[in-house]
C-alpha cells in the first residue's frame, strides 16, 4: 500500500522497494509496481554497494538524479534487462533504530518531469512510515513462522502414531507447505547414498508416471546442488543460474524457486523444492527462511518414520530397531563439571520403551531425564521416539522447570498414546547452588544418598503419568545435593525383577542396600553393582522389562580434580 501511495503520490511511473537479507549481504527485491514490475521482482538482487539502491543502502545516504546515465553510480544493465527506460530517479534508505533495512526508490517522474526536493522530503517521510510497516510485517511473518513449526509438529507427531506410510506423510506434508507459501508446484526428494541420487518421494506439478523414473544425481541441477552442499537456496530468475538444467525434460512453469536440504544431526536425508508463486512474483527471504523451517521438522519426521515404519516382522529389523533407539540414548556420558554421572541400559527385547537423557543447559545447570514407556517392544519404542522428537524442540526455559517440562510434555502426549502411558522423573542438577530441582511424572522415586548422614532419602513428590488425564500439574521440590552425595534413578524393570518361580522380588529396600554397601565406589562401580545383585539375588539373568539406571555423584574436590585429570587425560 505505501509502494502504491508513494509511485501516485509523487507522480512517477515505476516503485520499488528493496530489502537487506538476515545476514547483510544483499539486498532483494521485495516489491515493484509499475511498467516491467515483474521483471524487476524476478532479476532483483544486488549486492551492497551494487547499483544505486545498494550504493543507498550501503552509505546510509539519499539520492536524487534528473539524468540517471550521467551518473556512474547507476546500471544501466537493468533497463536492459527489463526493456524500461530509467530517466530521473529518487532513492532513499529505510531505518529502523538507525539501522538501515532498505531502501525506498521511485523512477521517472511522469510527463518527462523531473524529481525535486520537495519529492525527496515527501519520500523521506514516506520512508519512516515504510520502515515501521515492514518490522511489523517481520513480527508478523516470525509469529506464523512459529505457528507454522508448532501446527506441524503436532500433526507430524500425530501421523506418524496412525501410522501413515511415508509417502502419505511426503504428500501431506508438501500440500500443507504449498498452502503456506502460496506457490503451485513443488517436490520432496530422499537421499539415496548408496547411488548418490535424489529420488522423489512426492511432487506436484510433475506428471504422476515421471515420479517413480526420476532420479537426480548429487550435484546435478538445483536439487542436487542442494543436497551436495547441505545449503539451502533462493534463486530470483532460473534462466539465469548456471545449476538450472535448462534441458530437464520435466521443468515448471516457474522462473523462481526455493530449495532446503533435509538433515538430521548432519545426514542429509533428502531435499524439499518449492516453485511458482500463485502472485506470480518471484519468492523473496522470507520465503526461504519458513521453508527452511519446515525443512528442519520435516528431517526429524522422516528420519522417525523411516526408520520405524519399517520395524514390522523380521528378526532382522527389530534388530535395526534397536540401532535407531540407541540412537535417542546417549552413546556416552558427556563430562560434566563437579558430576559423575554412570549410566546402564538393557531393554527387554530388540527394542524397548525405557530412555534417559541428559541436558547441558549451562555451565552449572544439567538436566537429567528418566522414562518408561507402558510394555516393551516396537509400540513401546514408536512412543519413545515420539518423546523424544517432541523433547528436541524444547528451549531452555522450559527444561529449566521440571514442572513445566512435565506439563509441556502431558499435553503434547495426551491423546496421542495409543492405549500407553508414561512415567518419568526429571531433575534439574546446579553444582553451583549444591541443589537438585525435581518433579516426578508417576515413576519409581529416585533415592538420595547424603554423604553428610549416611542416609538414603527418596525424592517423592505428587505427579500424575504423563498421557493420560488432560491439564496436569506437576509439583516441584527443591533438595540440597552436596560433595559427595549420590542420587540414583532406575526403571521399575529392576525393582519389579523376581525369581523364576515368582517368590522373591529384587525391592525398592534390596536397591537401598546395594547403594549403602557400594558407598565407597565409583558411580559406574554402583551401577554394575546394582544390577549385579538384582541378578544374583533373583538367580535370574534374563529381565522382564526394560532397565535403565542412571547413577549421579556429587564429587567430592579432591576427587573432582582426579576427576578432570583422568578426562584430560
């Protein structure tokens, strides 16, 4: 609307309105009205200092000219580009809080008129209201970013547990992104490494029998650009870029594109392509940045569906089953200032149901998870990957709070679980406070060792299962964790572990005694240890469930120092 009022306003035949992108390193054409608009839109790109906008933009300074050609700051390789002949133009930067965000140009007074001073002061003034105008319209387009990411988080999650193949989520998810972005046509391509080749997993805009023939070697093309260098990319004009194979014999009807690479913790797992604006004007930044969005759930989403929709019959993929859960397990235990953490882990079948997770949130802060999925086996392990792909977009305010990380997660799962259910327990550890901040979801209560007294304290505060009942408050407590205090956290596959003949059940009071004997040992030493006893005292080897336990020493300074050299060395 200031484009239009500007252009009429000031009588001149042709505006535009050109934008610096988020790393300052161009500017691109947002908007351009009047004769050969179009074209402008479709070649609007320049550097900083490129041309008279970026010149504007770069000096932070105006600029009035009656005779365009007779300034060397002009380039004329535009006119000839789009066929208009510029006479007399005005350019001025936009400012937002002194910074410069673009620049504002109107061309060729009309009636061969030239601009005067009073045009550049109306324009100057236009300029400020613009300026605001446009950080709104960032504002804006950040809040339906997010609205976007969080809409299809909710109904990835909520495909994957139906069910969907993948190539129903590829087409469902394509859709919902085309009606986002406003454009016609577009394609999502998996990674084939083996042959490194694109191949398409849904498209529009391409006839259906091609879909299944086309493959797109890494490299070759825009797509394949794309999945080679994991970059994303926005090209204003096709016909122009030299990675535009001109002779494909399927292409769009389109001279603009938008392409993201899919990665998951670096994998490329394929590349999604958007084309053809339904305005018909070329795609800009913003448009990138919110497919960049959606790239980045959607890897998660594949990677998660992928790899569990194929875990059906076959010994031989429950065993691939069980390389994609350890794959949310921690490999290793990270090393953590003034802790000592030790971990062990045995699922009951292939695949399991029991996880853990450990948050870095700063210096100070760590986080520790503990869950249990109801039963065990593939629907268990569908639900933890759910969990934990949901986790992952958590930001550190929220796993700051166990409270709110719990009622986050509650209403995220509620509804979603297909017949199960969830118990956990999350703390929060900060060495420099010496405190543990926790909130517990229906699990087993961790028990608290404290070196002080020598006595065994259990973390119990109220907490519903997470899934069940909607709107769900979790209590928060607040303990002292000192030098040398040890917290231990298990599943219920240990403490619900009994003998063949079902007489004799490895307690909750059998677990306390293995931490008050094994007091002078290392956090991995207790762990062993633990599991060593259950096994012993049942005289059974093979658990029911899956077991997970998860020791935590506050160290002592003397052993810190042990401590750090060991990993130093």
């Amino acid at each position: 609307m200031i484009m239009l009022y500007s252009k009429d306003l000031l009588e001149a035949e042709a505006s535009s309105l050109f934008l610096i992108n988020e790393t300052r390193e161009f500017l691109y054409c947002e908007v351009a009205l009047g004769e050969k608009g179009e074209i402008i839109q479709k070649y609007g790109r320049l550097n900083l200092g490129e041309g008279i906008a970026g010149w504007v933009a770069k000096e932070k300074k105006t600029i009035i000219l009656e005779d365009a050609y007779s300034d060397s700051r002009f380039n004329p390789s535009w006119d000839q580009k789009t066929g208009y002949r510029t006479r007399s133009l005005i350019c001025v930067p936009l400012f937002v809080e002194n910074k410069v965000i673009g620049t504002l140009e109107i061309l060729n007074k009309t009636q061969n008129r030239s601009f005067d001073s009073s045009d550049l002061n109306y324009l100057t003034s236009l300029s400020e209201v613009a300026a605001i105008a446009i950080q709104n319209a960032k504002i804006h387009e950040n809040l339906k970013k997010r609205i976007l990411e969080l809409s299809l988080l909710y109904e990835f999650e909520k495909l994957i547990v139906s069910e969907k193949s993948i190539h129903e989520l590829g087409n469902w998810v394509l859709q919902r992104i085309l009606e986002f972005l406003e454009a016609r046509t577009g394609t999502i391509y998996l990674a084939d490494h083996t042959n490194q080749t694109l191949r398409i997993l849904a498209a529009k805009g391409i006839p259906k029998e091609a879909v299944q023939t086309i493959t797109v070697p890494f490299g070759e093309g825009v797509a394949g650009w794309v999945a080679k260098e994991k970059k994303s990319l926005l090209i204003h004009n096709l016909e122009e870029d030299n990675r535009y194979d001109k002779n494909a014999k399927y292409k769009f009807e389109t001279n603009s594109l938008i392409s993201s690479p899919l990665i998951y913790r670096n994998e490329l797992l394929g590349v999604i392509s958007v084309n053809s604006k339904k305005s018909g004007f070329a795609f800009h930044q913003n448009d990138l940045e919110m497919l960049d969005t959606v790239a980045n759930r959607l890897a998660l989403t594949i990677k998660n569906a992928d790899l569990f929709h194929r875990v059906i019959d076959s010994d031989r993929e429950l065993q691939r089953a069980r390389e994609v859960m350890s794959k949310f397990i921690p490999t290793t235990i990270p090393y953590i200032k003034n802790l000592e953490v030790s971990a062990e882990y045995i699922p009951y079948s292939n695949v399991g149901g029991d996880f853990y997770n450990i948050f870095r949130l700063d210096p100070e802060r760590t986080g520790f998870l503990i869950a249990d999925v109801s039963g065990h086996g593939l629907s268990a392990s569908v639900i933890a990957a759910m969990m934990n792909t949901i986790i992952s977009t958590y930001d550190k305010e929220i796993l700051s709070s166990p409270s709110q990380f719990f009622t986050e997660l509650n209403h995220a799962l509620y509804n979603k679980m297909v017949g199960n259910f969830v118990t956990a327990f999350y703390c929060v550890i900060n060495t420099n406070q010496n405190t543990i901040l926790y909130s517990n979801a229906g699990h087993n209560h961790p028990l608290l060792l404290q070196n002080a007294t020598n006595n065994l304290i259990s973390l119990e505060t109220k907490g519903k299962l997470i899934g069940v009942i909607p709107d769900l408050f979790f209590e928060e407590n607040l303990i002292d964790f000192d030098f040398g205090d040890r917290l231990v956290l298990y599943t219920d596959g240990i403490s619900e572990h009994y003998s063949e003949d079902r007489t004799k059940r490895y307690n909750e009071e059998l677990i306390s005694l293995s931490i008050h004997k094994s007091i002078s040992k290392t956090s991995k030493e207790v762990a062993s240890q633990i599991i060593s006893d259950c096994i012993e005292f049942c005289n059974r080897p093979k658990f029911d469930d899956d077991v997970t336990l998860l020791v935590i020493d506050r160290l002592k300074q003397k052993r810190d120092s042990f401590y750090n050299f060991l990993i130093l060395l």
